[in-house]
C-alpha cells in the first residue's frame, strides 16, 4: 500500500480509502449484509488501507477493534450540508461512536460551506476545540464541480472531494490548482459511481448511444433522469480502454490505479461490496487466489 501526505496536514493516508456509500453495485445487489461489511474492513485494515469514511454514519458497521485512538489510523465523515448550530452536536455523535477526539476529515458540500449562515465560521471554532483536523469539501453538484475547474480550492478550506474518474476528467485544472496551493484532493467516483454496474459501464458502446441509454441500464429507470446532466458524463466513455488483450470486463484496480497516477491526487475514496471485490481493487486477487 502507497501513503501520501494529505495536503498540509500530517496525515499519511493510503492512497486508497474505505468509502462509506457503496460505489460500484449498490443499485444491482443492494448493501452487503453486517457481516459481510465486517469482513470487508478487517481486511481492509489488513491490506494497509487507514482513512475509513463514515459517510452519515457507516460507523455502525465499522468493527469495533478498528475504533478508538490511533495514530495511523483516519477517520471521514459527512455532514453534508447542515445548519451552523448542528454542526458540533453532529461531530460530538460520531466521534463518541467511533471513540475519538477528533474527526481527522470533515466533509461538508462547498455550497453549504459558503452560503449557510454560520456554518464555515461553527466548524472553524471545531477545529480550533480539536474536534476537527482538516475541512474537505465535497464538490458535487454541477456549480460546485465547475467552480472548482475554474478557480480551484477555497483557500480556508483544507481539502476537496472531487468526481475524477478515466472517462470524466474535467477536474484537472482544478487538481493542479490544489496541487500549487498546498491543498489535499480526495477522489469520489473513480469507479464511474453506483448508478450503473461495473460490466454496463464498461461493455456498452457509448460511442453509439445517448442518455438514454443510462436510463436503460440503471436500475433506477426514468427515474434517474432528473440526475443525467450529473450522471452521463461521468459513466459514458471509453471504459474499455482499461481492458488487457482478451479481458472482456477490466478489473477496477486499473480504474483506480489511473486516478492515483495524477499528479495532486492523495487518496480515492472506493466502497466496496464485498472482500472480492476490495482484493479486485487493490489488485491482489491472484495473491489472494493462491492462498
């Protein structure tokens, strides 16, 4: 496993974390079952992967063995977009169920963080108490995402999580904006996201089909169409490309192993469904195989 700076601060992360929200067939199977979701962690642990994401509280399946105080071990978690005098009472549920001081990431959306009354000012005070060590903003939605192509990150804020993936690159300015400003980058979506599965991505001709092809394959059917101008960009492509002579569908470690290889990127934050599929992504199946 590689480890990275996080931006300024002195958190080593490996360049792979535990994301909280499933990634890759949530609207297909569903959320692994409990104990499932325990294997998936402790081996996680085992493999070198240290940033655990809670999401909006994942922390539940976390095992208990991985919680407490560590030095080498971080935890995420999102808030999304809260009121100002939530904020702290939100950190202090999540840091009791994980047994730590601090939140080592705290993830807020970027129009929340710049627009709530209150809000940027409540989580600095968080900071200043130790409850928080690095502010990341998520940049989801459409305006966000563009906003930070073009200006790059705010400079108050410690960190982003950006959508970057093989087929959706327009990031990248915003990427080698963090990059000269000192700033920590997660990625989000490396996997092109839950909407479609893995196989779908990657095995249709998008070249040849429009949006409503999406509509086709997601599970989700019209409904997902208020989202295409979100979602299409980022799942239709030349997935295929990532395959190996003879391989039909290509293994995610590539995937990954593509958004890590650009330069200001730290950590991709990857949910996986199941053992099998964390060893896929780390690219250890045949290690695995032969055990």
């Amino acid at each position: 496993m590689e480890y990275r700076r996080f931006g300024q601060t002195d958190m080593e992360l490996s360049t792979v974390g535990l994301g909280g929200l499933l990634a890759r067939y949530e609207g297909i199977n569903g959320h692994p079952p409990p104990e499932e979701k325990r294997r998936i962690y402790l081996r996680a642990a085992e493999l070198g992967v240290n940033l655990f994401d809670m999401g909006y509280g994942d922390e539940v399946h976390i095992p208990d063995e991985l919680k407490g105080p560590r030095d080498d071990r971080f935890f995420s978690l999102k808030v999304g977009a809260p009121a100002a005098a939530e904020v702290e009472g939100t950190i202090d549920k999540h840091l009791a169920n994980v047994r730590r001081e601090a939140i080592d990431i705290l993830r807020v959306h970027h129009y929340a963080y710049l627009q709530n009354e209150g809000l940027a000012e409540r989580i600095a005070e968080c900071k200043a108490k130790g409850k928080v060590r690095a502010v990341c903003l998520i940049r989801h939605m459409l305006a966000d995402q563009q906003a930070y192509a073009e200006r790059g990150p705010e400079p108050e804020a410690d960190a982003d999580l950006v959508i970057y993936n093989y087929v959706c690159r327009w990031q990248a300015p915003g990427i080698a904006a963090s990059a000269r400003a000192g700033k920590g980058v997660l990625i989000m979506k490396a996997l092109g996201g839950q909407w479609l599965s893995w196989a779908d991505k990657t095995q249709t001709d998008w070249s040849a089909v429009d949006e409503s092809k999406v509509e086709e394959l997601s599970p989700r059917g019209e409904g997902i169409r208020g989202e295409l101008p979100l979602v299409y960009p980022i799942v239709s492509g030349p997935w295929h490309e990532l395959a190996e002579p003879g391989e039909l569908v290509p293994r995610t470690e590539r995937a990954i192993q593509w958004v890590l290889a650009t330069e200001g990127v730290h950590c991709t934050l990857v949910a996986f469904a199941s053992v099998e599929e964390l060893e896929e992504g780390l690219g250890i199946m045949e290690i695995s195989a032969a055990i």
